[in-house]
C-alpha cells in the first residue's frame, strides 16, 4: 500500500498514546493534546532484526511506548521522511 498526499494531511489514529503522569497532573483547563511534551524516535539494536520506536516523556524524562518492528530488511533509509511528489513542501526536513 503507497503513502498518498491525503495520508499526511489527516489525523488517522484510533489511540492517542499520553503519559500518564502528565495526564494525572494536567490542569482542568488544558487538553491532553496541549498538555503534552512528547518526543517520538526511533532506534537499532545492533545484532537484532527490526527497529524500535519510542515515545518518550519530556517532562517526566520516562519511557510512554516503545514498540518493536521485526524485519530482516531494516535499513537506515527506512527512518527518513517520506518523500511523496507534491508533498515535500509540507514535510519537515
């Protein structure tokens, strides 16, 4: 299945992932979107097939989500940004 533009124009998850020690101090007028300090990256385990992508806590500096991708063709090229023609102008360098 190919990325299209719309794919990256919409919000298309199911679950929103939040730390949940923010969540559990976030003041009653702010929203778990504003609220949030959230990083999102991606790392290799030398010798282990896949990679693993990682939701981290800034404010809380803790692990939210670490999930493992299993693949035997894995690839530095995998983590770059998409590339889509007509697109490139609305994805961060």
């Amino acid at each position: 299945m190919a990325v299209t533009v719309d794919d990256l124009s919409t919000f298309h998850a199911e679950m929103v992932l939040h730390c949940q020690l923010c969540l559990s101090e976030m003041p009653e007028d702010a929203s778990p979107k504003d609220w949030a300090r959230l990083a999102f990256g991606c790392y290799h385990k030398p010798g282990e097939a896949g990679i693993y992508l990682q939701l981290w806590c800034l404010r809380h500096d803790c692990n939210v989500s670490t999930i493992h991708i299993e693949t035997e063709h894995w690839s530095h090229t995998d983590i770059i940004p998409l590339r889509i023609k007509g697109a490139s102008d609305h994805i961060p360098a």
